[in-house]
C-alpha cells in the first residue's frame, strides 16, 4: 500500500508539474488563478498522503483543512479584486 | 544598477556555498544540532509541560519569552499600520 | 523583591504601557503623555538599581520562566549591559519630556499611537540590551526596527520612501543577522551567548563559523549605518519627525555598535576576531574611511540634520575603528564614546528638534541671531558643541583621548590622522553655526521685519528647554566623573586581550 | 522514503520564486507568490514540521496574499519590471 | 387529500389577503399624501415589521440549532471527551454561536430543517451520478483529438426564491455535464455551456424542479406568511 | 429579503461557512497541545474568517460584529493576557512567564499548571493575532478611511 | 475483510488520480479560459472527493476518517463556489468567451 | 564531490531562492516586486532552519504519540525531529508578516502621494 502510495503521489506531482505550465505562461491572470486553485486540490490530496508516510494522518489533516480553507478565501479575493478593477 | 546588483548577489551566493562545505551532514541524527540543546525538550516535554507537542511547549514554556517578543511584533505592526494609514474619523 | 526582580521591569513596564496606551487614548489624549513618562521613569529607575547592584555585586543573571540557561532564555547582565540600559531607558526618558509640544505641533491627530510605538520602540532597544539569547535578540530587534519604519515614515516630504528603503536594507541586515544565528546553530545547538562562547572555540576553523561571523558583520553594519552601507540613514533621519529621530538617531547605532561588542568579545572570543581573521585591518579601514566620509559630506551638507547624520556616520567611524585598534586602552575608549555619543547626538537632536520646532524647518540658516532669541538653548549647543569636537572639560575630550592614546599603542597613526582630521572638521562646522548665529543677527533683524511680528522667535518651551539644558549638564558631568565612570563601570566592561 | 519529494517540490517552489519576480503583471506576481507559499507549506509538511506548514499556510500563504490583493486593489497592477 | 385542500385554501387566502395588503399600502399612501421620502420609510417600516415577526420568533431557535451543530462539529474534531475539553468546546460553540447564529440562517425557517436535510439526502444520489456524467463527459473532451465543443452563454429564469436553494441551483448547474454558472442578475441565471445540447438539458427544469422540492418552494407553504400579511393587515385597519 | 442583483452564491457560501470556520479556528487555538496549531494559526484563522466576511458581505456587515476600534481593543486585550500571565507568576514569587507557580491558585500540579499556562497564553495570543490580521487588512483594504467616512466626505 | 477495503480505496484513489489527470489535460489543453474552468471545477471537484474518500475508507470508520470527509465536502462545496467567483470576474472584466468559427458569424 | 553534491541539495536550493529573492530586492524598481523578493528571501531562510531540523532515518514529528506521551517507552532523540528550529521559525514567519504588512502600508502611502509604484518616478516627482 506505501509504494501504491509513492506511485499515487509521484503521478500527482507530475500533474501539479503540467499545470505549473499555465501557472507560470497561462496568458492573463484568469488562467493563473484558474491553475493555482487546480494546483491547491492536488496538493492537498498529497499533504494527506505525507500523513499516511509518517504514520500521523491527524496531525496533517488540520493542515490541509487549513489549506483548502485559505486556497478558497483567496480565490474569492482575487476574484473580487478583478471584479471591482473591471 | 541591475549589473552591480547582479554582482553582489553572486558574491554573497558565492560566500554561502563556501561556508556550506562545512557543515555536517545534511539530516544526521548526531548532528551537534540535534544533541546539544533540543533532546531536553524531547525527553522532558511530557515530564515538564504535559504538553505532547513539543513545538507548543517550547514555544509557549521553554522560550515563551520569544512569543512574548513576538506577539509584540504583531502588535507593533497593527499599531504602524494604524499610525500609517488611518485617518481621522470626521464628526457628524 | 523588587530588587531581584527589576531586570524584567526594566523591559516589561514599558511594554505594558505601549498595550495600554491606545486604550488611554480613547479617553484622554494629553494622559498618554503622562503614561509615557510615568512607565519611562519606571524603567529608569529599574535600571539603575540593576545598574547599582552589578556595580556591587557583579553580574545578574535572570532565568525567565525559571528555565536554566541553554534551555530557557536568560538575561546576563554585566557592566557594559548595565551601563547601555541606564543611557538607553534615560534618553528615552528625557525624550518623552522633551517630546510633548513638538508631536502636538507635528502630528496632532496621531499623537496616541505615535507614543504607542515611541515605548515599543523603546523596548526595544532595551529588550536587546538586557537579553543573553541570540534569537532573542533577534526578536527584539524586529520590534525596534518595525517601530522605527512606522515612526520614520510619518515625517515630512519624502519620508515614507526614506523608510521604505530602510525597510528593505533593515530587512537584509536582520535577516543577515538570522541567517548568522542559524549558522551558529547548525554547529553548536545552543542558542544562549554564554554557552555558545563555551563550545565555539573549538571550532574557530570552521568556515561555517567564519561565514556565521561574516554575516552578522554585514548585518550589524546595515543596521549600524557603517560606511559603504550607510545609505538609509541620512534620508531617514533627516525625514522623519524630529522627535521620532531624536529618539532613534541616538540609540539605534549604538545599539548596533553595542551588539557588535557583545558578538566579537562574549560570543566570539577577541582570538577569533584578531588573530584568526584580519578584523583588525578590516574594521580599522572601514572605521577610517567611515570617518573621512562621513567627515567630508558633512560639510558638504546645508540641512542641519542632514549634517547631523553624516556627523553620525563618522562618529560610528571612531567606535569602529577604535573596535579595530585591538587593545584594552582603545576598547575603553570605545565604549566611553559610545556612552559619550549617545549623550551627544541626543543634545544635538533636541537642539535641531527646537529649531524646527521655531522655524518650521532646519536649514543651517536658520540659526541666524538664535543667541539673542533663545540664549539658554544655544548655550546648551554651545556645549554639545564643544563636546562634539573635543574639548577638555567636556566629556567628548576623554574619549578621543583614549582612542588616541590607543591608536599610539597599537601603532597606527593614520587613525589618529583622521581622528584629528574629523576633530578638525567639527570645528568648521560648529563654529560656522555659531558664527551665524552670532553675527548675522543685523541680517535676521531685517528678515523678522520683512516677515512682520509674527515670526519673532522666543525661547523654546520649557519642556523642550529643560532636556536640552539636562543633557549640556550630563555631558559637562560625564567630563567631570570620567574617571570614577571608567573605574567602576567600564574597566569592567571591557574584555581581557 | 526513498524518492526524494522535496527535492521535486523544491524545483517547483524555485520555478514560482523565478515567475514571481519575472512576471510582469502585480496581480499574478502575487498569486504565485501565494502559490510558491503554498509550495513551502507541502515541503515543510513532507520534511516533518508541521507547525510550520500549518503557520505557512494560514500566515504567509493566506493572510499574506490577501494583505498583498489588498494593496494591489488601493494602488495599481501595472509595472514596468 | 386534507392537507392539499388546506393548502390550496392558504394559498387562496394568501393570495387574497396579498392583494389586499397591496391596496391598504396603496390607500395608506394616497390617504395620507406624504412626500415620497417619508413614504419609502413607510414601506420600510411596513417590511420591518413583516420580518421583524419572523425574526423575534425565531432567533432563540436559531441559536440552539446552530449550537448543537456547532457543538457537534466540534466533538468531530476534538475527538477528545473528556470534560476539560467538552467543556471548552462548549464554551467555544456557545461564544461562535452567539456571534454567528444570524449568519447561519439568515433566511431559512428553522422548523423546516428536517425535512430540508432529509429530502437533501435523497436528492445527493441523482446529484452524485450528475457529477460522474460530467466528469466523464469533461474527460471524453478532454482526451478526445478533436475537442468536439462549440460554447456558447445563455441565460435562463428561474422560479426558485429563496438564496440557498439559489446557491444549491448554482452549484448544482456547475458540477453537472458542459455547464458552469456564470453569474446571477436579476434571478436570471448566467450559464456558460459547452454546447448547445448541453444547454438545452439544462432548460428542461428537472434539476431545478428537484430542488425546489427539496427547499420546499413546490409545496407553497406559506402559512405564516398568510398570518403575518392578516396580523398586519389588522393592524393598519 | 434577497438582494436581487447582488453576488448572492459566494454570499450565501461564505455565510454559511463562517462560524464553522470561526469554530475551527478555536479548535486550533486549544488544540495546540495535541496536535499542529495554537494561538498564531487560530488567530490567523479567524482574522481570516472576518476577512472572507469583509470581503463578500461588505464593511457594514463586519462593523456591526467587529469595527476596527474593538480590534485595537482586542490585540490590546490579547497581549495583556500574555504579559499579564507572566506577570501574575511574577507576583506569585516566581521569575517572570514562571507558569509553574501557577499552582498555587489552580490547584493542580506544577506541570500541569504550565500545561494551562501554555492555554492562556495562546488564547491571548489568538485574539491578539486575530485582531491585528483584521485591523491591519482593514487599514490597507480601505486605506484606513472608514466606508462610511467616505461616503460622507463625497 | 480489511483487504476488501483496501481494495476499494484503491479503486477510489485511482479513481481520483484519473479524474485528476483528465482535469489536468483539458486545463492544458481547452481553448480558453472558461472552457478551461468546466475542466478543473467538475474535475477536481470529483477527483478531490474520490480521492480523500479512498484514503478515508482506508484509514478506516474513525474519527481520522471523519475528519477527512469533512474536508471532502467542504472541497465539494468550496470549489463550484471559487470557480463560480472566477468566471463571473471573468465575465465582468471582459473576457470574451471563445466560440467555434462556423458559430461566430 | 558528487556525493556532496547530491547529499546537501536542501542547502543549494535555499542559496539559489535567497539569491533569487535578494537580487528582486535590490534590482527591481517596483516597491510590490521588491517585497515580493524581500518574501522570498525571508522564505528561504525559514527553509534553511527547517533544513536542520530535519533527521534522516526514521524521525517522526515533534508531537509525542499517545505510547511515548503515557510512558510506555523510552523515548530516544533520534526518534523525533529537532523542534528548536521549528519554533524559531514560527516567531520568524509572524515577524515576515507584519514587516510584509508595514511595508504594504508604507507602499500605499507613497502611491496615494504620488500615483506610482516605481522608484524612479517616485524620486523623479520628489525632485
């Protein structure tokens, strides 16, 4: 299960790679945001995997909590920045 | 300007790595970092504090004098901030 | 009681008179002055009984939250703490009195918080003073130097950008100074001064530990305003309120410089420094060059705080240089001149805060026939003056004097060169003030009748005038009990070469 | 663990530092700020302190980039560099 | 059988007395010939007293059931129960729902939540196997050479009223096949849809329907609407 | 009544989500003995549950709850109780921050009194960091000039 | 028995990481920016909720477990919320939505 | 050579992020991209201290498990990471914080003066 695990989190990290493309050339700021909340779901799986690595899945689920917590306020205030510049 | 930059930052990158051969082994166990001060805090967090997380007891018992200086931190910056940018409410 | 327990008033009661403050404002605004005063008197007297009894009993050491040394944080306080707690919590305190017309002028709408971060500040310094921990000391300097953006960049025109340099240079230097503390840590594991200086010298040969020393030079030198690196500081001194540099331009230098001691001669042994490294050469040709620097845009400059800094680049010249001398002679001058310069720089900066309380402004012309209009002040300059420069009976003599006479001993002359040269420079730039002051009195007739009554100019207020005239005293007394100074206090303060 | 993640997480958090400052947009410089810390927050997860990627994660990663939209919202994204 | 009688009648009556409180708001207003300033803060006054009703009657029930769930929500995490902790979470839930119980239901009748959460469960099954449709849907797209799209915004009424079951709507229409809400103006739901068949499900109204059942907006239980309208109806005769 | 026109989803969401958040933030705040979290994070936490109000309900909404004079109230508040602590152990004949003495007016033993020493500190430090968060995110949010004050001055 | 459930949250696990790579491939891969937001809000929606239940089932019925579908279903309700706030930023600063070229005319 | 290489890389990587952050902090003309690399380089000391902390082989987090908590083993520092650095850090990161938010301020302050963000026209508009 640990090595289906490293395999899971290994195929995870090559996603967050590809979308890194769109983070770091996506043209606009709409595209970057769009990717950054895309990259904010996959780590999260993968900080609840690191959990499962150390044998401590409690002590990381309050961190990815948090983490989906402040992804999300962030999102809206991006998105209401650009609301009230356009 | 960004020349003279670029130069001094490769001067002080240059300087770290120089004082990187020294060090000990990166994640060794018997590092002096780990042996000298922290197993205290390790072996006698329970005994001590009744506090599991070590982080916590250190940070609020062993050196709660830091997270004093620290909240003070915080605090200044909330009173700059307030000194800075507000200003005066207009009456009526 | 209160004895063994003044230590953590001296840090705690300003403190807790900063968190008070805003709330006092609510009520009152003129109660915050009080309160300030109050706490600062606290703590002034906190600190001259830990200064009394270290005289008499020798070193205090204090475990917060009664944990011992390596493990808990502690405060070491020896002669040289002693000494630097006494000057820091007293300019704050005269500051404070000095301060109430010149903020009620300058900032009348943000007077409350304006002291809020005067104490914060205040504690500050004293928090790295009195602390035996490096990263406590790196905490306290963050609530200095954060207090002193924000009071920075309050002050007149172009003061906002000033301090959002200071920003970003403070930034590097303190994150010099961790970087330098996490070196430390990475080959020892212990964080409290004593202790580090118990295992470092086993591993002077280390290059970890040499780039630890390299950093935290660099980062004490942005943060002490050292030559190549004192670009913030004119700026930022000049710009900012005068009672918010008042307050810092005396104290955040020497504080540096102050730190600097404590990690060549407690933390790093002075083998380390002289004998390993080239520190003598190094620190010996910044301090000169810092001195010419500092001494030749001085006079280049026509704002009498713009001077002022530069004068303070170059008296952070003597001290690192006479760091540089090497020999117990020097080092005693050292730390007389930074007792000396912490009294100096904070006459000058009353007497340029009256002036522009007066004036609206502090170009140099501005002292045209002052000594008429407000004699007491200008004899109080008139002292600083003196002092500034060198001469006898004012307490800025002994320390040259002592640099000087270390500066023979250790064989180099071209300091002494350019102690005398800066000397010499002084002279010009004083006696130029006093000459217009002085003299030009026909021409500032003519100009008050050009302005009409309106602008005729009368002596300071008294809480203005009364710290100024206090400091003209301290200094003539420092003079007077050099000797007695260097016997009790500083002789011991003062490594063993 | 034998596959080194933080080395892997390390090549992404210096792809974001190198877009943050390249960028030439305020408002995207900020949120790969915000993404580089999010990054931080995983590697210091992986490494075990997880005090610190809990701190990361609500300070520097939340709070920090919000003050940042903040500011951007009161003065302007354009720049020059 | 009774119970549609009684709500076709309440409906009735509601009806009635809504136009009647319509005509009394009217007369009022053209009987007392007040300038258009303090005629607004009439209708306001009116529309205070109208919520305000609702209000007073409810808030101590809100609190509670925001505290129990609070409460629970916190042995969830805690999961520590002994009575330090319990206590603390206690007095936690209690500051929390003190502060907060206006925000969480700020426009739901707290007698209905039973029947809201229990319909809500029956209705997550169809919603579930929605989200696998589109997911599936997303990733033919996505893996398909040609990418067989042509998006297009269209926008579309709706007879749902209240905010949450708005929201619901909203969300629903995001997670299912080919369509993402945009924005609502004006209750008139902006969506963006892949395509035109896409869209075109979507007008259909099954979603819409399902919730409005679940949110109970189908069944026109407007009881204490009718004794409100009649309470105040009485109070201006 | 339902705002026609207004961002009702993101709205409704935050609404709903807000004292869970706020709820979560406690759990942080006295669950830093157990497990990752304690007064910076929870406070943190929280400041931001005000945040996401401030941002999608408006200031009218936030002032009512929390305006920015109980902010400087409250970081007041919290740096108090920290120091406040310390200096009760000082008058209870210890060092200063000597939690174990403690003991004396808790009646528990002295590891356990630092345990609930430990407590009241990051409770006082998650108001302060809470009230900071928010004052120094209203300040720049709004450029420390209140909406209303604004609208008044136009 | 416990091996059946391993089973199972493999299958959701997996689940997920397909799902995650589709929405991966159309974030890439779509036109523009709204067509891009059908990607990552549907997909890693699902894939999210697959996946953290996998690894809930196989952690097994505890409070851990609990814990981890809470965060399940606040993704499930935050994320049409944060990709509903995107696309109407979009909209209102202007972006024009892409359209086939037989459509535009 | 390789071997040092390869076995400190966590410093490498830290060197080249404060290198990247100090170099946006001295050579950039935008005040937001100059705190933006005073972040990073901030950020890349707090990866040093991490660094540290860390220990090879086995080392779980610094909380105690419920076993070691009541006393049931002995309990051996290798087991457990170093959590001085960790609690550094944290005061480290709160100070990162609100010198970020001084900094913001004082950036809001200069563009309400002036209208930009750039140095060079700020000191142009002062002249």
């Amino acid at each position: 299960m640990n090595n289906f695990l490293i395999v899971i989190t290994l195929a995870l990290c090559l996603l967050v790679f590809v979308v890194l493309y769109r983070v770091v050339f996506g043209p606009g700021v709409f595209n970057r945001i769009a990717a950054i909340s895309a990259i904010g779901t996959k780590t999260l799986v993968i900080l609840i995997i690191f959990g499962y690595f150390y044998n401590r899945v409690e002590m990381f689920i309050d961190i990815s909590l948090v983490y989906a917590l402040l992804n999300f306020i962030g999102c809206v205030a991006a998105a209401k920045y650009l609301e009230t510049e356009g | 300007m960004k020349f003279l930059s670029l130069i001094v930052t490769i001067i002080t990158g240059a300087f770290l790595i120089y004082g990187t051969f020294d060090m000990p082994e990166w994640g060794d166990p018997n590092s002096p970092a780990s042996r000298h001060v922290s197993p205290r805090y390790i072996e006698k967090t329970e005994i001590e504090t009744a506090t599991p997380n070590m982080v916590t007891s250190v940070l609020a018992d062993y050196r709660g004098y830091d997270t004093l200086g620290e909240t003070t931190v915080i605090f200044t910056a909330g009173a700059s901030c307030i000194l800075l940018l507000r200003r005066r409410k207009k009456k009526g | 009681m209160i004895t063994e327990q003044a230590p953590i008033l001296i840090v705690i009661v300003p403190l807790m008179a900063a968190l008070v403050t805003p709330l006092l404002g609510w009520i009152r605004k003129d109660i915050c002055y009080i309160w300030v005063i109050l706490a600062l008197f606290v703590s002034v007297m906190s600190s001259a009984t830990v200064l009394n009894t270290v005289i008499h009993n020798g070193i205090i050491h204090y475990h917060l939250g009664n944990w011992l040394p390596p493990w808990g944080i502690e405060y070491v306080i020896d002669h040289l703490n002693a000494m630097m707690l006494v000057l820091v919590s007293g300019t704050a305190f005269l500051v404070a009195i000095y301060s109430r017309r010149s903020i009620e002028q300058e900032l009348p709408e943000q007077t409350v918080y304006f002291y809020t971060l005067f104490l914060l500040q205040v504690t500050g310094f004293l928090g790295i003073v009195i602390t035996g921990d490096v990263f406590n000391l790196y905490v306290f300097l963050e609530i200095a130097s954060l207090a002193g953006y924000a009071l920075i960049a309050i002050g007149e025109e172009g003061a906002p950008l000033a301090s959002f340099r200071y920003i970003i240079l403070g930034t590097v230097g303190a994150c010099f100074y961790l970087l330098g503390v996490g070196y430390l840590y990475i080959v020892t594991g212990s964080l409290n001064m004593a202790d580090l200086a118990g295992i470092l010298p086993e591993l002077y040969g280390s290059k970890v530990v040499l780039v630890a020393f390299a950093f935290f030079m660099v980062g004490l030198a942005l943060k002490m305003a050292l030559f190549p690196l004192h670009v913030w500081l004119p700026d930022a001194y000049t710009k900012a309120p005068s009672v918010a540099s008042t307050l810092i331009a005396p104290l955040m230098t020497k504080v540096a410089i102050y730190v600097l001691l404590r990690l060549m001669f407690t933390i790093f042994r002075p083998y380390l420094s002289f004998e390993l490294l080239p520190m003598t050469k190094i620190l010996l040709i910044a301090g000169i060059v810092a001195i010419f620097a500092g001494a030749i845009m001085a006079l280049a400059q026509v704002d009498f705080k713009r001077m002022l800094c530069y004068i303070i680049v170059a008296e952070v010249g003597y001290m690192v240089g006479g760091i540089g001398l090497a020999n117990s002679v020097a080092i005693k001058g050292v730390v007389l001149h930074i007792m000396n310069d912490v009294v100096m720089t904070l006459g000058l900066f009353t007497v340029a805060g009256i002036i522009s309380f007066k004036m609206k402004s502090h170009n140099l012309t501005d002292f045209k026939g002052l000594f008429k209009k407000m004699p007491l002040t200008m004899a109080a300059f008139v002292v600083v003056a003196l002092s500034i420069i060198g001469v006898p009976p004012t307490c800025g003599f002994f320390s040259k004097w002592y640099l000087i006479q270390g500066s023979a001993l250790a064989g180099n002359w071209i300091f002494i060169v350019a102690l005398l040269f800066s000397s010499l420079i002084n002279i010009v730039l004083f006696f130029r003030i006093i000459e217009i002051g002085y003299y030009n009195l026909d021409a500032s007739v003519s100009h008050g009748h050009d302005h009409d009554e309106g602008s005729v100019v009368s002596e300071a207020p008294v809480s203005m005038l009364v710290p100024t005239l206090a400091v003209a005293v301290i200094i003539l007394l420092i003079g007077f009990y050099n000797q007695s100074i260097i016997t009790n206090i500083i002789q011991y303060a003062v490594p063993k070469l | 663990m034998t596959i080194p993640f933080d080395l892997i997480i390390q090549i992404f958090v210096i792809i974001c530092a190198i877009a943050a400052i390249t960028v030439r947009d305020l408002l995207s410089a900020v949120m790969i700020l915000g993404a580089y810390s999010f990054f931080m927050c995983l590697m210091w997860a992986q490494m075990g302190a997880v005090d610190v990627a809990f701190t990361e994660a609500s300070v520097s990663a939340g709070i920090g980039t919000i003050l940042f939209i903040a500011a951007l919202m009161k003065t302007t994204r354009r720049t020059k560099d | 059988m009774e119970v549609t009688l009684l709500v076709q009648a309440a409906d009735d009556a509601y009806r009635i007395l809504e136009n009647a409180r319509g005509q009394a708001v009217e007369l009022l207003n053209t009987a007392t010939k007040l300038t258009s300033d303090t005629r607004w803060m009439e209708e306001k006054k009116i529309e205070a007293v109208l919520m305000g009703a609702q209000k007073k009657k409810s808030s101590l029930q809100n609190f509670v059931v925001t505290f129990l769930m609070l409460f629970a929500f916190w042995a969830l995490l805690s999961g520590k129960f002994d009575s330090f902790h319990l206590s603390l979470g206690v007095v936690c839930s209690f500051v929390v729902a003190l502060l907060g119980h206006d925000l969480l239901f700020a426009n739901v009748r707290v007698g209905d939540i039973r029947v809201i959460v229990q319909r809500f469960l029956a209705y997550l099954p169809w919603h579930v196997y929605q989200i696998v449709v589109a997911n599936f849907h997303v990733a033919y797209l996505a893996l398909s050479p040609k990418m067989p799209i042509s998006p297009k915004i269209m926008r579309f009424k709706t007879k749902l009223e209240s905010d949450i079951s708005w929201v619901t709507l909203a969300n629903s229409i995001t997670l299912t096949p080919g369509t993402i809400t945009i924005d609502i103006e004006e209750g008139e739901f902006v969506v963006h849809a892949l395509s035109e068949k896409l869209a075109d499900d979507l007008n259909t109204g099954e979603m819409e329907d399902r919730i409005a059942h679940v949110f109970m907006e189908a069944d026109h239980i407007y009881i204490q609407d009718v004794l409100d309208v009649a309470r105040i109806f009485a109070e201006f005769r | 009544m339902i705002i026609r026109g207004e961002d009702i989803i993101i709205k409704t969401i935050s609404r709903v989500l807000v004292p869970f958040i706020q709820l979560y933030a406690l759990y942080v705040i006295m669950h830093g003995h157990y497990s990752p979290g304690g007064g910076f994070q929870g406070g943190v936490i929280l400041g931001a549950s005000m945040v996401l109000l401030f941002i999608t309900h408006g200031y009218a909404e936030v002032n009512r709850k929390f305006s920015e004079n109980i902010a400087v109230l409250f970081s007041s508040i919290g740096v108090l109780i920290y120091s406040g602590i310390g200096f009760l152990c000082l008058l209870l004949l210890g060092n200063y921050l000597d939690y174990s003495k403690l003991y004396k007016i808790l009646s528990v033993d002295p590891a356990h009194a630092r345990s609930l020493g430990i407590l009241g500190v990051e409770i006082g430090v998650g108001f302060a960091v809470m009230a900071v968060m928010f004052s120094i995110f209203f300040d720049i949010s709004t450029g420390g000039v209140s909406p209303d004050d604004e609208e008044e001055a136009e | 028995m416990m091996s059946v459930m391993t089973i199972v949250s493999v299958l959701f696990i997996l689940g997920g990481l397909f799902f995650f790579t589709t929405a991966t491939i159309g974030l890439i891969r779509f036109p523009d920016f709204f067509t891009r937001l059908h990607a990552t809000g549907k997909g890693d929606t699902l894939a999210v909720f697959l996946s953290l239940l996998g690894l809930a089932l196989y952690e097994g019925f505890s409070l851990t477990g609990l814990k981890i579908v809470i965060i399940a279903i606040f993704m499930f309700i935050a994320q049409p919320t944060a990709t509903h706030a995107i696309s109407k930023a979009g909209l209102r600063f202007g972006l024009k939505p892409w359209m086939r070229e037989e459509d535009r005319k | 050579m390789l071997e040092f290489i390869i076995g400190k890389y966590n410093f490498w990587i830290y060197i080249i992020l404060m290198m990247i952050g100090f170099y946006a902090m001295i050579s950039k003309n935008n005040l937001i991209k100059k705190i933006i690399g005073m972040n990073i380089f901030q950020t890349a000391i707090i990866l040093f201290y991490v660094s540290i902390a860390y220990k090879k082989g086995g080392a779980t987090l610094p909380i105690l498990t419920d076993a070691d908590a009541h006393g049931e083993h002995i309990i051996t520092i290798a087991q457990y990471i170093n959590p001085l650095p960790h609690v550094l850090m944290l005061t480290a990161i709160v100070v990162m914080v609100a010198t970020l938010g001084v900094a913001l301020a004082i950036a809001i302050m200069l563009y309400r003066k002036y209208h930009t963000l750039e140095e060079d026209e700020i000191i142009k508009a002062l002249k």
